[in-house]
C-alpha cells in the first residue's frame, strides 16, 4: 500500500544542506545529514513503537513535486519504517533473533517497554508518500519505457541517499536506499529495500519513480523479489563469481531473484488555465520589472528552469486565454530558449580582447528599456544579465555537442551485419569488431573501420579544438573543456550499445575508464609534440593512431602532422564568437598530401652532414 503522510509524524523538511534542481517544472531535492544521535533515535524510537535500525538516517530524504499542480512524492526513513510489520507474524525466525532483541533492550536502555516482537530485518513495502490532495497515481498497466532510460543522455542531476541500515546482529545487512537521476527530458528515482539474511532469504523491493517532462506523465512501478539465500548461493557458484562478494551487492542478486509481486500506478500532472495564467503573469512581471537577484540553486526556481516551464505553459494555453488578451504574446508561438538567446545575441564574449567583426554587436538592453522589448528579448536578457555563468554552461553544453558531432563524423562507421538477423559481425586479427566505413581515413591512410580507432581519430580532431578552446577567458574554458569530453563519452556509449551490442554497463564503463585514460594521456604527448616540433608530434601521432606499428605509411603519417598543423592554423585565424558557435568543419586531410610530398631543402644537407659526422677510414 501506498505510504500515507501522518499529522503526528511530519516528514523532515526545512533542513540543510539540501541538493536541489528545476527541471522543466518539476523540483527534485535531496537531503543528506549524519546518523541520528540518542535523542532523536529515542523519540522515534517511542513514535514508531519498535527500535531503529542500528543506522538511522531520520534527517534525510528525496523527493520530487511538479510546481504547478503540486503533486509531489518524498521518500523519507520515517514513513517507510511504519510501515514495518510490528505484530511479530512476520519476522523471519533464526538462531540469532533472540539475541538481537536483548541487545536492543541494553541499547535502549529506559524505553524497553515499547520494544516487542516485530520483523527485524525492517522489511517495507513503503512506495513513497504521495503530497497532494486531488491528484493521485492509479493503478494502471503502464509500464515504465525502459528503451529511453537505456539512452544515452546527459545526466544533470544525480544523487544518493541512504535511509537506514542494519547488519542483523552480524548476520546479513539490510538497507532503503534512494537513487535519482534527472536527464534534459525525464527522471527516475529508485528507492531500494535490500536484505540479506545468511542462510534464510535475499530480498529486493523496488519502487521506481519514471517522470516523462514532456506529457507530465508519472508511473510508479513496484517489484518484490525473493528467494532461499542457498537458492541464490547456487545460481552465483554456477556463474564461477566470487560467491561472497557478489552477495553484498544487490545489483549483482536483482536478476536472480524471481518477481512474487509487481504493481504499476500513474498519473498525468495536467494543470489549468488559471494556474498556467497566474503562472505567465508572475513569471513575465518577474522578467519585466523585479529588481532583486534570482537566487541559485535554492530557494527559488533558476531562470533558465523558468524558460524551460515558460514553454510549456505557452503550449498549454488555450489560444482565449487571457494571457494573450494582454499583448505580451502572440497565439500559438511559444518561445525558444535558444531563439531567446540568439535574438540579442548572447553568445558569450569569450575572448578578452575579440577580434574585429563586421557584425554589428547590439547593445545589451537596461532594465529602463525592457518595456519596449518583445518577451523572448525581455527573457534573454535577464537571464544574460543575471545568471552570466549559468546562461555559458547553456551555451557550451549545446555546441559542444556539435562539435563532437562533427568530430566524431571523421571517421564513421557502420556494421551492418548487427542489424541483420542471424548476423555474423566479421572480426579483426585482434579480435575487434569490423565495420564499413568511408572517408580519407579509412580509404586512403588504410585504417580499418573499428571502435578504437574511430575514439582515436576523434580524439585527435577534439584535441585541435581543446588547443583552441584554451584561448578563451580562464573563466569560461573550463566548462567548454568538461562538455566537449562529456558529449564524447555520450556518443562513445551510444555506439557500443549501437553497433556492438555491449549491453552490460559494467562493461561499458570499463571501456569508458579506458578511454579516459587514453585521452589524458594523448593531451601530454600532443602538446609536447606541439611545442617540441613535428619529429616530437609524428611520433606521438606514431604512438596513438597507428599504435607503434614498424610498417607505418611514413608518407600518410606525414600528412596527419601537417593536417594538424594546417586545422590549428586555421583556428587560429577564426575569432572566439565563430568558434563559440560552433561552425568548425574539418577538411579533407587528403589535401596535405602535396606538402609532404615537396622535397624539404634540409634533405639536400643530409649527404654533407654524414661526411662530415663520419670518422674516416
């Protein structure tokens, strides 16, 4: 059953530090304090008619609420206990039981009378405590879409916040737990209740939280699993794994343990025209003519949150509503974040002293002039104006996505085989997957169409861009640094997911670990190269694009190094506003092809040079 919030037991609240976010609409916060202390234990102790878990965390919680209709969901240690069975019916009988409760008793020492018979291994089927008075989840047969959540799409947010544990008198563990992750365009919290009893039982009940931004659509699925703790033993000695350690992770047990009960429940967050006309009316006030500071990340919702919901409420309107009856917008032409920051050109001034443009910059508008502004302008300019930092990390973010794009693009590949039925994806001597790919690199250099080395050739073209992204101000490189990595490993997942059918996540994650490794250790030898000369960078391109072999192509290893010079080059000569809006294309290495071949006047030297260096005979 659902947890039900109760007027003598409030749930915490109020209390730092907090981690919050907004994200279209919907406010996610968590809380992480230390184990309660004696004072607290004992009152929650006489509260909740049974003792603690040895490590109660009474302060902490998740939870999520939609702004505008103000449903919301929190996941706190409290609730969830009473929901406990204290009957004593439940509580699984082992050896050891009678001597926990007597150590109980010692702890507690002064409130033994309300210490009787319950389950002491604190099993719960505490689903959250919904906070809303006319919406509520239904019982439903919508599954949560789990094809989305296997994207790869930036996580914004993510926290973990640990309810309360038990070690069961050193015989097993048992734990709730809360998870959340918050992507551009849906969240998942998960809240896991996990017990072990040695010898007796493993357990696992899940309640995952899916929110979809868009519709406004929240499903609530819940999944009890268990089995015989021996049953469990079996199945992992059979797999050849390290029996005990795979036992204390519950990642490692969930697929194991069979399903004895699921429910699924879900609620469509609509709101009304009123609430969205209060909404845009405070909002476009707010914008207009407030003076004080927006606050970040607490406290109050961040302006770019504010454009996010804005959007939304404007798809939501009625073309009637009284919003428009004012002026301040025409019907049916929601705004654009990025349209808002385009139309006063908000693109960041990222170089200290920016090269001549014959684009005319228009001046920033003054609070004084923002009346006469249209709102899309009105809303760009506040957010330049008083979030600088935030209104950047929007910017990178997006075209760095771009140019990892136009990075990773140098050397696609396909394998078509992996979406064949029955295919059989050919191998390499090395035992690497075999695609098909076109383009210089591959047609021309010889490379072959795998994995390592498309991470490789992209590399090298986001370590051109890294040297020019040095240029910009100390205060804005490292965000367009941090994003152009992210987006690379965004796109590196999606590909072994893609086209090598690399499911497992701990796999993925150790080629990923891998990769970023390589890709520190290429920006030390690119940039010693760099400074050292092109003999230093040959032979670091030597090292990582053809990986050290004796028969290298020593003509196409020439035109690498001075197709990196020439992309520097020309980068170099592009003003920070261009490169700041992403339009970097990478030619056709193919055309160095020419230079390298030219003759160097240093060759006529080299008979003179060895004469003169050899002794004579």
């Amino acid at each position: 059953m659902d947890g039900q919030s109760s007027p003598e037991v409030p749930s915490p609240s109020g209390y730092e530090p907090v981690n919050a976010i907004t994200q279209r609409g919907f406010r996610i916060i968590t809380r992480k304090l230390p184990i309660l202390k004696a004072e607290p234990i004992e009152r929650m102790t006489t509260t909740l008619g049974i003792s603690p878990p040895e490590m109660i965390f009474g302060d902490n919680f998740a939870s999520i609420e939609h702004l505008e209709s103000g449903w919301g969901v929190e996941f706190n240690a409290l609730q969830a206990l009473e929901m406990v069975d204290k009957t004593g019916h439940s509580m699984l009988q082992v050896a050891h039981s009678k001597e926990w409760q007597s150590t109980r008793e010692k702890k507690h020492e002064g409130i033994t009378e309300v210490v009787k018979p319950f389950d002491w291994s604190y099993t719960t089927d505490y689903k959250g405590t919904e906070r809303s008075a006319s919406l509520r989840l239904r019982s439903s047969n919508t599954p949560i879409p789990l094809e989305l959540l296997k994207r790869p799409d930036p996580i914004i947010f993510f926290d973990e916040v640990m309810l309360y544990e038990d070690e069961m008198a050193d015989n097993g563990i048992t734990s709730l737990s809360c998870k959340v992750r918050v992507m551009p365009a849906r969240l998942l919290l998960l809240c896991r209740f996990f017990m072990r009893l040695d010898g007796v039982m493993v357990r696992i009940r899940d309640t995952r939280v899916y929110v979809e931004f868009d519709t406004r659509e929240v499903i609530r699925e819940y999944t009890a699993r268990e089995d015989r703790y021996e049953a469990i033993r079996q199945k992992l000695a059979m797999k050849g794994r390290d029996v005990p350690a795979q036992l204390r992770d519950p990642n490692n047990l969930v697929d194991l343990l069979p399903i004895v009960d699921k429910t699924f429940e879900s609620v469509c967050l609509r709101s009304t025209v009123n609430g969205i006309n209060n909404s845009l009316h405070g909002l476009l006030s707010s914008i207009a003519e407030s003076n004080t500071p927006c606050l970040f990340p607490q406290g109050t919702i961040p302006i770019l949150s504010y454009c996010l919901l804005l959007n939304q409420l404007i798809e939501a309107l009625p073309q009637q509503s009284s919003i428009y009856k004012t002026g301040l917008l025409s019907p049916r032409r929601p705004i654009s974040v990025s349209a808002s920051f385009s139309a006063i050109e908000a693109v960041p001034q990222i170089s200290p002293t920016p090269a001549p443009s014959s684009k005319t910059q228009p001046p920033i508008p003054q609070p004084d002039d923002y009346k006469s502004l249209p709102p899309t302008n009105k809303l760009a300019a506040e957010i330049r104006k008083r979030a600088p930092f935030i209104a950047e990390t929007y910017i990178a973010y997006g075209i760095c996505e771009k140019l990892v794009k136009e990075c990773a693009s140098q050397a696609d590949y396909t394998i078509p085989q992996r979406h064949e039925k029955n295919g059989v994806i050919p191998k390499t001597a090395d035992g690497e997957d075999l695609g098909v790919g076109t383009g210089w690199w591959y047609e021309s250099l010889g490379m072959t169409p795998t994995f390592n080395n498309w991470a490789q050739i992209t590399f090298l073209h986001m370590y051109i861009l890294t040297v020019r992204l040095r240029a910009f101000p100390v205060s804005a490189a490292p965000s367009w640094h941090q994003h152009l990595l992210d987006h690379f490993f965004y796109i590196a997942e999606d590909r072994m997911v893609r086209e090598h059918n690399v499911y497992s996540r701990m796999i993925r994650n150790k080629y990923l670990k891998d990769l970023f490794t390589q890709w520190r250790g290429i920006l030390a030898a690119y940039d010693e190269g760099l400074v050292k000369g092109d003999a230093v960078l040959a032979t670091a391109v030597w090292r990582n694009i053809f990986y050290g072999r004796e028969d290298v192509d020593m003509k196409g290893l020439g035109t690498v190094v001075s197709y990196m010079r020439g992309v520097l080059k020309g980068l170099e000569g592009m003003d920070d506003e261009e490169v700041g809006k992403g339009d970097v294309v990478f030619g056709d290495p193919g055309t160095q092809k020419k230079i390298v071949e030219v003759k160097s006047r240093m060759m006529d030297t080299l008979p003179k040079m060895e004469r003169i260096q050899s002794p004579k005979k």
